[in-house]
C-alpha cells in the first residue's frame, strides 16, 4: 500500500489555478521529487499533504486512511520548509525536542536522547546549544532535518530545502541528505526547481508544470523517454 497516495486534487486561489487535478502515489520508503518552476504549484502541494492547506477537490491518503479535514499537527509528516523555519529564540536541541515533547509527549530525556541521535548523523552535534542566528545557512537546514526526521513521522515533506545555499554547500548536502534519508528508510517528498537536485537524490521525479503533473518515472525514464516538450526541456534532452 502506498504511504501517500494524492488522488484529483484541486486547489484554486481566487481565479489562480496552482493544483489542477494532481494524482501521485509513493511508496514505502521512496525518495520522490516534484520539480517544476517556480509558481507551477510544488509548495502548494506539499502544503495540501501536510494539512496547511485545504485542497478544493480531491484527497489526500496516508497509507490508505483519507486525510479529510485532519489538522496538520494530528498528520503523520513532518515538513521542512524553504527558508528553515527554526525558533529564533530557542537552541538547536530545543529547536529538536520541541516538537517531540508537545507533539510526541516523549519525556524530556528520551526527546533528548533521540536529538542527539539525530545530531550526530547529521554533524551537528556540536552546534547543540547554539541558537539559530549563531549558525550558518547550511547548519540550519542540518538542523531543520534533523527536527524533520526526529519525529520519525510516516513522510518528510522537503520545501526546496537547499535553496538559498552556497553552490558548494549546496552540492554536498545534496548527496548528504539524500544518503540520510535513505539510511533512516524515510518515505519522501522533495519539492524543488533544480532539475540536478531532483536527477541527484529522488527515486522517482513527478514534473509539474502549471498545477498538472506531466510525466512521473526514474530520473533515467524522464531523461530517456520525455513523455512532454515541456518534460525534454526541464531535463535538459530531446524528445
Ligand atoms: P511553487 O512552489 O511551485 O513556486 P506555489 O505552490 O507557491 O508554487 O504557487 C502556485 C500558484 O499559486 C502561484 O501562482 C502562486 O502565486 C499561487 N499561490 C500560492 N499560494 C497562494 C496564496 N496563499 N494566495 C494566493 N495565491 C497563492
Ligand atoms: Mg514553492
């Protein structure tokens, strides 16, 4: 059974169509990526999963139980957003554990335990006790993963999660996150617009262009087969 399963989902604002019927599924553990230009419906999308977002048609499944009205917070994800979205005021530990001991109820230790877990895989163990202004670009984003994956929910949603790095920081936390989420087994959805981010780190690519997914395959499928011009152009080969 799949994990996620979008089936005709719609989401209009105003008269601005930014999800126009998008059916998608992904497996146990798969590493799916959505990439499409900018304003062609990904955050939108990611949002309707999560539950920041409520779609006009269609539903959302999370192995197989339609999400209906289920509030962000009762869904079994966890979302990574563009621009981090750590607390300002918190350390990266309680950026961590927040979430497990209000949202999980883990107690204080064992929410604790588990960050540093998570720390360590992502080597940033030391940075622990910084707040969010005393760390880099790219020591947020490894924090904000490892809040993501802390919460070991059903699905990590990833929002563009290497943009606005360096180009060097970008095109090793490329590799690394991709081999994390793999190590940890997590089913994923990562949203971007960098068709070398997607080749890179999904199992399975889902191109959008204008609130429609045109083709979903293997980053060697859409590279070999475009099903659209649209699809060529993006990977960057002819039909
Ligand atoms: P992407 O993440 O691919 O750049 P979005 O999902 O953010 O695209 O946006 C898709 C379309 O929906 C865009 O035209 C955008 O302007 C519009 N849109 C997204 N969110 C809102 C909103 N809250 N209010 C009005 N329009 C929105
Ligand atoms: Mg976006």
């Amino acid at each position: 059974m799949p994990v996620v399963e979008l089936n005709g989902i719609r989401k209009s604002f105003g008269a601005v169509r930014a999800l126009d019927g998008v059916d998608l599924s992904i497996g146990d553990g798969e590493h799916v990526g959505v990439l499409g230009p900018s304003g062609s419906g990904k955050s939108t999308l990611l949002r309707v999963v999560a539950g920041l977002e409520t779609a006009d048609e269609g539903d959302v499944r999370f192995a197989g139980e339609p999400q209906g009205d289920t509030p962000a917070h009762h869904r079994d994800c966890a979302i990574v957003f563009q621009h981090f979205a750590l607390y300002p005021h918190m350390t990266a530990l309680a950026n961590i554990t927040t979430g497990l001991r209000y949202g999980l109820g883990l107690p204080k230790r064992a929410a604790e335990a588990r960050a540093r877990d998570l720390a360590t895989v992502m080597q940033v163990e030391h940075l622990l006790d910084r707040k969010p202004r005393q760390m880099s670009g790219g020591q947020r984003q490894r924090i904000a993963l490892a809040r993501a994956l802390a919460r070991q929910s059903g699905v990590v949603l990833l929002d563009e999660p290497l943009s606005g790095l360096d180009a060097q920081l970008h095109s090793v936390l490329r590799l690394e996150i991709a081999a994390m989420l793999r190590a940890a087994g997590a089913t994923a959805i990562n949203v971007t617009h960098d068709q070398l981010d997607a080749m890179a780190m999904a199992d399975r690519i889902a191109v959008i262009n204008q609130g429609r997914i045109d083709q979903v395959g293997t980053p060697d499928d859409l590279y070999d087969r475009p099903a659209t011009l649209f699809v060529a152009g993006f990977i960057g080969s002819p039909p």
